[in-house]
C-alpha cells in the first residue's frame, strides 16, 4: 500500500510539473492587483470593470478603487477598463515569472467630470448600478446632496420603486414596490438596525441624517450570501472611507432653515473628513446637526356611519401642532491596510433624533347626540335627550429617538482565496419620561340647548358652527366651564432593542477558460433583545377648570379658541403634584398591558457557486436560517365590580389581575437563489433572478401581550398577541433589461413578481370564542392571511444632454416610475372561510419621480418632482370603512453656485407648491375625512467651504 501510494504521489506530482511547463517560461500562476483611480486622482472608482481580454476574465474595483485577478499565468495581456461617463482605457500589462504584478488604471480625460457635480453622481451611480450582482439602485453621497432632502428617507424617494410615507409632512418609512415598510431590511456598513420604536420592525430612517452617508444602496433581488429576511428590499447604507479618496477632505457646511407657517428660522450645520494617516492608514467621519421648527394644522374624524342617508361622524378633532425636532448624526471610520492581501476596518454611527411636540385640540364627541339633522353635506347635532361632550387638551411630549452600531470587520485575499469576517454590535432606543400625554379638561351639553353643526361641503377640512340658546354658546367658549378630566403622564415609555452579530465569508475562485469560477461559503449569526417597559400614570383633580391655561390659537384652519397654553399646564402641575390623586386603576392597567421581552436568535449559513466571464454571471445557492424567540408578556385582566372573578367569587370593586406570559419556539427555512446577469454588448445589461426570502412577524405583534376587560356582565372583550404567527414567505422573480446611453446615461426597464404567503393581519372576532385557553365575547387578534400576490413594472430613463447646443449641453434628465399591483385575501368578522380582496397595506400602484437638473460653470440647478398614488393604511370591519392615503405630488427645488473652488453658496425650497396629507373613507358612498394636514414650505439657505 506504501508503495502504491509513493507511485500516486510521484504520478500527481509530474502531472503538475508537465502542466506548469506547459505554460512558456514559468511554472507559478499569480496576481494581478491594481487601482482605479479618476485622471485628477482625486477619488477611486468604485465598480469599474476590469477585463483581462485574452483570458476573457473580469473583476470589479472596491470602494477603495482596488481590484485583483487571482492565479494569472505569467504573461502579456490587455487591460481594459470601462466605467459609465468615461472613455474605455485599454493599456498592457505583464504578469512576471515571480508570479504577481501591480498596476494603475486612469479614466477620463478630465477628472472633475467623474467626481464633482450632477454628472459625476449620475456617472458613479450607474457604474455601481451596472456592475451589480442583480437589481439594485444607487444613490451616492454627493446625489443626496443634489437635492434638498431632510434626511435618508427623503433621499431615498428619488430612486425607482421607492415611496415613502410621511409625518408632520417629513418623509419617515420607506416603501419599496408599492410594499409595507415592515417588509424591508435596513443596515449601516453591513450591521443590521434594529428598530427605536416598539410596535415595529422597520426603521424610520427620519433618525438618520443624510449629510452622514457616503452612499446608500436599494438590493431588489437577493443572493445567498445576504440576510433572507426582506420581500421588499434590502437598504444598505455606507458611511465614508478615507481610502475612497485619493486626497484628504475636510468640508463644513452652514445653513438656515425657514418654515413659512412657524415663522422661524433654525441652523443646520456639518463637518466631513477623510484624512490618510500614511499609505496603510486612514481617518474619516462626519458630524452633523440640524434643528427644525414647524408648525401643523391638523383636522381628524372618526365613527363615520349613515343614517336615513345622512352620513356623519362620531368625532371630530382640530388639532394645532408645534414641533421641534433636533438631530445629531456622527460617524468615525479607521481603515488599514496590512501588507498587500488585507484590509482592515472599524465603522461607528450615532444618530440622535429628539421630538418636543405641542399639540392643542378641541374635540367634539358627537355619538350620544340626541338629534342628527340634515341633508347633502350640512349635518346638526343637538344636545336634546342627548349629550354633546366639547374636550379641549393639550399633549406636551418630548421623545428621543437613538441608532448606534460599531463593526469591526476585514478581508483578506490570497492565492485565489478571500475570506471576510466582522462582528458588530447595534443598539436603538426610544425614550419618554415624563411627557403630558394629554391633559383633557371636558364640558358636557346635555339639554341646555346646544346645537353644533358641521359643514363638509369641503371633505378635506369640515367646518363647525355653534349655535342654540344663548347661555350654552356662552358656555362652550368659556374656559372655565372646562373642568380637568384627567392629566395622563408617561411617567416612562422605554423601548430598546439592540443586537450581536458576527459573520465568516469564504471563497476561492478558480481561474478557467474563458472565465472564472468561485465557491464561496459562509455563517453568520444575529442574537437581539428587544424589550418595552411603560409607566403611565392618570392625575385627577376635582374643580380645575382651563380658565388659568388659556393660550394663544395659532390654528388658521378655523376657530378653535380657547386653547390651552403650551407649558402652562406642566408648569402647574409639577409646582402642585400633591394636590392631585392618582388613579390607581387606569395606570396600572396601562402600565402592565403593554410590557414585554423577545429574544430573537438567528443563526445562518449559505453555500453558493458563481460564474463569471466578461459577458455572464450565474450565481446559485442556498441559504439556511434557525430563527429561536422567546416571548415574554402579561395576561391582564380586568373585572369591573360585581363581575365574576376566576375562582367563581363576586368582585367588590373594580379589579385587575396580572398573569406574567412566557412562550418558546424555534423554526428552520431553506431559502434557494439563482441570479443570472448576461453583458451581450458593453451598452447591455439583463438581469434575472429567482429566491425565496421570509420576513419575521413585528416583535409586538408575538408578544403575548392579552388584555380582557371584563364587565359586570362578564361578557369579555380581548385583545392579544400572537406568539403563534408564521413569518411572511415569498418566492419572487426579478428580470430587467438596462441599456447604458453613450456619454453619461441609461434606460431601464424591469419586472417583478412575489407570491407572499402568512402575511399578516388584525381580525376583529365579533362572536364568543376562547383564544389561548382564554374566553372572550369579541375580540382583536392578529393572524397569518391567505397568499398575496404583487407584481409591477419598472422604467427608468436618466441622461447628462452633453449632446445639445451650448448652453443646453448642461442638462440632464432623471425620470422613472413604478407600477405595482399588491393584492390579498383577508378574513370577514374573523372567519376564515369567509374572505375579501384587499389592496396589500402601503401599496401605491402608482409612483413617478422626474428631476430636471442643469449644471455648467459655476452653476448647478435641480427641480424634483415626486408622485405617489393613493394606498391602503389600514383596514376597517368592511371595504368602506378601510383608511386610504390620498395621492401625493411634492416640488422641490435646488440651486448652488460655486464663489471658488473651495466655496459654494446654495438655496432650497422644499415644498413649494404645500403638498399637503389627506386620509380618508368611503362610507356613504363618498369621501369622508379621518386626517388632514398642511405643513406650508420650508426654505434653506447656507454655504459650503473646502479646506
């Protein structure tokens, strides 16, 4: 056996030798490394394409500029080098005997035209756009800065496919597809954010400042080397490397904000740096803080129904907004270099985002109306053998919002292998402590004569009237007839939710004819806890009226007067805490009912194959991932006096009984890809991909979280988590074709389709049934639904007009729209069986972004516009009564001018034409509002200094 194996060594080994001498004048393959860098090295080019023509082998540069062919036989070849906007380069090259060889790669004649201005952000989004494993969407530092954007979401609007859904008129989630934010994953230099707020899993990414971003990319498609926990899209965002530029950076930016309806103006200010520490080290950050203050007029109603064909609602509230919003955003970034096979990194990001918000409101509770008269849009109310109940409150919150994330991580190459490895760590938190939330003093009309009508000629913003005897319209404006109903404290709402990760990659690709192809393997793991504790607590006192609150109105839809002043309340209340009681009852149970813990452990690996060669690439593979939660929660229970208790006894007052939850549970997916990307001609890309993904439920919906209250009647009425729910799964088909224009340029066109199954949805249970070993008369669950079905189309056309006379030749055009259709069944009054078609939540069939923009000399100009057609927010009991978000239009406006080289002055004008938020119904056939809201423009002014 010796002998036979000393024979099959010695056959292997002339084997190889005959091989090697095979190849003229050396035995060893080798590297070829080198760097891209623009014609004034100024900044590396990230995704130029590399070709090695006489092998027909491709690779793509880094963020730093850098590429590498791995086991190249010592040789002559031709290099040519192709990145969108710039003339192909084309240089020899020599791989020597000793194996390895190093050269530079210079594109554009002019360097300026690939790194400054609009066409530099069009040139390098395309480059990455184009070299992308599947569909994808890019926007660069720089392209964020073209347009007056407030932070990551609004930024995010402008790319193919995406929507975003607004607060207070500011962009907040994003949509991608027509789809529930809920159904994107969001990460920072590859760590994953978990979410500030309790009730979600999407990240708002109005916490994060878009002056702290180096580029933000939209992956639409997956492959088996990413997280499989998206259907709507995976949005990575990178901070900046020192190695991405050539030369050091040091940049500040000041400027003020104004805002036509709050009359104020606020600073803004920023500080970016990229400084090389030597050829192997490198520094770069960025601070930023921006204070925004706005006011909003808002109107909402609620309870629509129809009655002998007179459609009105049960409530009305005029709600007068003051808010301030502060945010501070801060990044650091080390890079290293060891030797010439590996790279280094350590990326921190910190976000903070505070909310003061002033909301005074007048509210009209019109559902034990003795009387509703009238015809067409003219409804009365009277207080006639009824009740008509005015409440004016004020919330006077202040909420924090936080992200931070650290990852340590590198890669090295050699021999053909590379291998990546990182951990991370992310925390998010939101936080209140103390805020008033609200303070509600009440005055009730019954039979003193008061009438209240309401005009909603206009269904947007219904106007009211009062009217009646004298002394009760004397009555409903004097503050002192508003006696305190209750001050609510959120003594704390702490919502945390943070995460561990560590992942491995490794590969090894191998040189063949024609191509190359790799092997790539990997792990990663994810451990996150996230937990909510809230303390809320309900303040009495008896003869307090708002006659010593009074305020001033800054409301301008109509007269809300008298409102409460904005700190006086708080003012009062903490000078005579001890004068109030505490409602025992009310805080407990809302302190309890909302409480829980989750652990989410994942732990994930993939195998995949890919080829490439200059003209396809096929990627395949499989992922796995084991999802373990544990689910911690209360069971709270409450029964009112005289109702039955558990152990069959009478209860003598109004009690409340606490059951702490505890659920464990694990599961396993299998989650196979295959993406094709085929380059028939350099102009020419088309693209397909097909996988399977998941998406977790939120957190707060597994909570076991159940609420029964229960009257002296012991019938019961429940609401409950669910730590039975199935995660979304979808399998999903991805094709595209992109054409590249000469110049600086592309036209796309793209298909998609998901088939989703377990989506998940609220149902409203109306007939007696137990849930959980927990009866009930009617209540809320959330489920897993029937299968969804989305499909759409997307185009995309944008282009530097260099073509055009002068001075048009300083033009360009970006334009792109979606179309999405997103349906599904959901459940009648809970039964299954029985089912109705729904648009899917958050789907727009509609979205069209255009931008016209003109950049020559000193002067650079842009005017965006973006449209979002109406959607589904949430469901009612029936179709009529669903919540649909009116379509949206918004223009904004850009303008800089560059003084000097190192100086640029500019102007933005967000909202010019006062887009405005409407919410509506369809009861009674017609438009009813729940929400409307107008914000007015805001405009910004500053300059920019290079050092």
């Amino acid at each position: 056996m010796h002998k036979l194996r000393t024979v099959r060594s010695r056959i292997l080994l002339g084997t190889f030798l005959s091989l090697a001498a095979a190849i003229p004048g050396t035995a060893f393959a080798g590297d070829l490394t080198g760097i891209v860098t623009d014609a004034s090295d100024t900044r590396a080019l990230q995704s130029a394409q590399l070709r090695l023509v006489e092998l027909n082998r491709i690779a793509e540069s880094d963020r730093d500029g850098s590429f590498r062919f791995a086991d190249v036989p010592p040789g002559t070849y031709t290099l040519e080098a192709r990145y969108v906007g710039a003339e192909p380069s084309v240089q020899t090259v020599t791989v020597p005997d000793s194996g390895n060889a190093t050269v530079s790669v210079v594109l554009g004649t002019d360097g300026t035209i690939l790194v400054l201005g609009q066409s530099a952000n069009m040139t390098s989004a395309l480059s990455r756009q184009k070299a992308a494993d599947g569909v994808e969407s890019v926007l660069t530092r720089d392209s964020v800065g073209q347009f007056p954007d407030q932070n990551v979401a609004e930024s995010l609007r402008r790319l193919p496919g995406v929507n975003i859904l607004n607060d207070q008129g500011e962009g907040r989630f994003v949509s991608v597809r027509g789809l529930d934010p809920e159904l994107n994953a969001t990460s920072v230099n590859g760590v994953r954010l978990p979410a500030p707020e309790s009730d979600v899993r999407s990240i708002a990414l109005d916490v994060i400042s878009s002056d702290s971003i180096e580029s933000i990319e939209v992956k639409k498609s997956l492959t088996p080397d990413m997280d499989g926990d998206t259907i709507g899209a995976s949005i990575e965002i990178n901070t900046t490397s020192a190695f991405e530029r050539r030369k050091n950076l040091l940049t500040a930016k000041i400027e003020g904000s104004y805002n036509k309806y709050s009359d104020k103006l606020t600073p803004k200010g920023s500080i970016d740096f990229a400084q090389r520490l030597g050829d192997n080290v490198g520094v770069s950050g960025g601070l930023s803080y921006y204070q925004r203050k706005f006011e909003t007029d808002n109107v909402e109603a609620d309870g629509w129904d129809e009655d002998d064909g007179i459609v009105f609602p049960e409530e009305v509230n005029y709600r007068d907004y003051d808010v301030e919003r502060k945010r501070l955003s801060a990044n650091l970034n080390f890079d290293f270099r060891v030797g010439s096979s590996t790279k280094l990194y350590a990326r921190g990001i910190y976000s903070q985002f505070d909310d003061q918000e002033y909301r005074r409101e007048t509210s009209f509770k019109l559902e034990d109306a003795g009387e509703i008269s009238g015809s067409g849009t003219n409804v009365e109310f009277s207080d006639e053998d009824g009740e008509l109940q005015v409440q004016r409150s004020l919330k006077d919150r202040f909420e924090r919002q936080r992200i931070r994330s650290i990852v340590l991580g590198g890669e090295t190459n050699s021999d053909g292998w590379r291998i990546q490895y990182s951990g991370s760590y992310a925390k998010s938190s939101e936080r209140e402590n103390g805020s008033i939330d609200p303070a509600n003093f009440e005055k009730s009309f019954e039979d003193d004569g008061l009438t209240i009508g309401l005009d909603t000629s206009n269904p947007r913003v219904p106007l009211y009237t009062v009217g009646g005897a004298a002394g009760a319209v004397a009555d409903f404006f004097d503050p002192g007839e508003y006696e305190l109903d209750s001050i609510q404290v959120t003594a704390l709402s702490d919502s945390r939710d943070e995460e561990w990760g560590a992942k491995l990659d490794i590969g090894r690709e191998f040189a063949m004819d024609n191509g190359s192809f790799t092997i790539q393997a990997g792990a990663k793991g994810r451990w996150r806890e996230k937990q909510y504790n809230l303390n809320t607590e309900y303040w009495e006192m008896d003869d307090l009226t708002m006659a010593d609150f009074v305020g001033d109105q800054t409301y301008r839809l109509t007269d809300i007067s008298p409102v409460l002043g904005k700190t006086l309340v708080r003012k009062y209340f903490e000078a005579n805490r001890g004068d109030f009681e505490l409602n025992e009852f009310d805080s407990l149970f809302d302190s309890t009912v909302e409480d829980y813990s989750v652990t989410e452990d994942v732990v994930a690996g993939y195998l995949l194959g890919r080829w490439d060669s200059s003209t396809l690439r096929v990627i395949g593979g499989v992922r796995y991932e084991h999802t373990k939660n544990d689910i911690r929660a209360n069971t709270v229970t409450t029964v009112e006096e005289d109702g039955t208790l558990p152990d069959g006894s009478t209860a003598d007052e109004d009690t409340i009984i606490i059951t702490p939850n505890q659920f464990k549970r694990s599961y396993d997916d299998w989650l196979p890809s295959l993406t094709l990307r085929w380059e028939p001609q350099n102009s020419l890309v088309l693209r397909a991909a097909a996988y399977k993904s998941l998406v977790r439920p939120k957190l707060s919906k597994l909570a076991p979280r159940f609420a029964i209250e229960q009257n002296d009647d012991d019938e019961r009425e429940g609401e409950f988590g669910n730590p039975y729910l199935k995660p979304y799964k979808a399998w999903n088909f991805d094709a595209s074709v992109e054409y590249y224009l000469p110049g600086n340029g592309a036209v796309s066109a793209g298909f998609f389709y998901k088939d989703v199954k377990n989506f998940i949805v609220d149902t409203n249970v109306e007939d007696p049934g137990s849930y959980n070993g927990i009866a009930f008369d009617e209540a809320t669950i959330p489920i897993n639904g029937k299968s969804a079905e989305v499909w759409g189309l997307e185009l995309s056309y944008q282009q530097a007009l260099r073509f055009l006379p002068s001075p048009f030749d300083g033009l360009l055009v970006q334009a792109n729209y979606t179309y999405t259709d997103a349906t599904g069944t959901v459940p009648i009054d809970g039964d299954v069986t029985d089912l109705r078609k729904i648009a899917l939540p958050a789907a727009a069939k509609h979205t069209f972004n255009a931008a016209l923009g003109y950049e020559k000399g000193p002067v650079s100009l842009r005017l965006a516009g973006t449209y979002r057609s109406k959607y589904l927010d949430e469901l009612g009991d029936d179709a009529d009564e669903d919540r649909i978000i009116d379509n949206h239009f918004q223009l904004d406006l850009s303008a800089k001018y560059d003084v000097t080289k190192q100086v640029q002055v500019f102007y933005e004008w967000v909202n010019i034409n006062n887009a405005k938020y409407y919410a509506y119904n369809n009861v009674g056939a017609r438009r009813n509002l729940l929400q409307f809201e107008q914000y007015k423009w805001t405009m910004k002014f500053g300059a920019r200094v290079k050092f």
